[in-house]
C-alpha cells in the first residue's frame, strides 16, 4: 500500500573531507611515510626492476652468504610462501641460487651469482645515494639516528 505523504529525506550537504581525525595516530603517519619513501623506492630503483622486499633480500643474501632461507625470510617478516615466490622470481632472473648445506637436506642456504654479486653492487650505490637524500630531508644523521632509535623504541619487546 503506498504512502500518500511519503517523507522526503532531507538533502544531504557533504561536507569537505577532512582527514586530520587519523593524523595524530602514529600507526597511520608510520604507514604514510612508508608508502612515501616505497613510492621514492621503486621511482628510483625502476632501472633495476627491484621492489623494496627484493632488495632486501638481496642486501640480506650478499652479508650472509649461505643463509638458510627461513632465516632471512623471518628477519623480514615475510611468510614462507610469499618468500619462495620472491626467492623463485629473483633465482629466474639469475640473481641468487640454492644450495644444498652439507648434512641438512630439508633447507636451502641462499646465495648470489657472479652477476646477482654485480647487480647488488649497482643497487647498493643507488641505495647509498637514495639513504643519503632521506637522511638530508629528516635534517642530517644526527635526525635519522633519533629516528631510527625512535622505530627501535617501537619494535622493542
């Protein structure tokens, strides 16, 4: 049976968004400027065809030759299979291999190639220079170190 006054909804006015209610939560401003400085990453490391996780690992791979997969998959925080699958894309690519340790059949221990070897030496120098313009915009090394110390803070148990 239809209503014969039907109430008309009053006429919404949006109002201007406004997105200062999160801007004093430090899990928010901690994501903002991680996707900021991913964001300067992948701009800057576009010749390399490198994601922020890929350099890791590779940085992780090239100061701990021979390292068990597990290991570097958990001082990054990535899960078993999202790490197989980076590990396999960056293997394809020619950059790491596995290996076999003696006595231990179930692991794998990482290592880079002769050219995975050249490649990481190239992405550290733009590695190096991308750290330097972070740390010029934070002010200095005295500010990245408060910093640093700071997220430290964050992620003691």
């Amino acid at each position: 049976m239809d209503n014969p006054n039907p109430v008309k909804p009053a006429k919404l006015r949006r109002q201007r968004f406004d997105p200062s209610s999160v801007n004093d939560i430090i899990g928010y401003r901690l994501r903002r400027a991680q996707l900021r400085v991913f964001q300067q990453f992948i701009t800057r490391f576009s010749e390399f065809d490198l994601r922020p996780a890929e350099y890791s690992v590779l940085a992780l791979i090239a100061a701990n030759p021979g390292s068990k997969q597990t290991e570097i998959a958990e001082a990054l925080g990535i899960k078993r299979a999202n790490f197989v699958a980076l590990i396999n894309e960056l293997e394809k690519r020619g950059l790491t291999e596995r290996r076999q340790p003696a006595g231990d059949r179930r692991s794998n221990a990482l290592f880079l190639t002769p050219s995975g070897e050249e490649f990481v030496a190239k992405a550290n120098a733009a590695q190096a220079d991308f750290e330097a313009e972070c740390v010029a915009k934070l002010g200095g090394q005295k500010a990245r170190d408060q910093l640093m110390a700071l997220l430290d803070m964050l992620v003691a148990d």
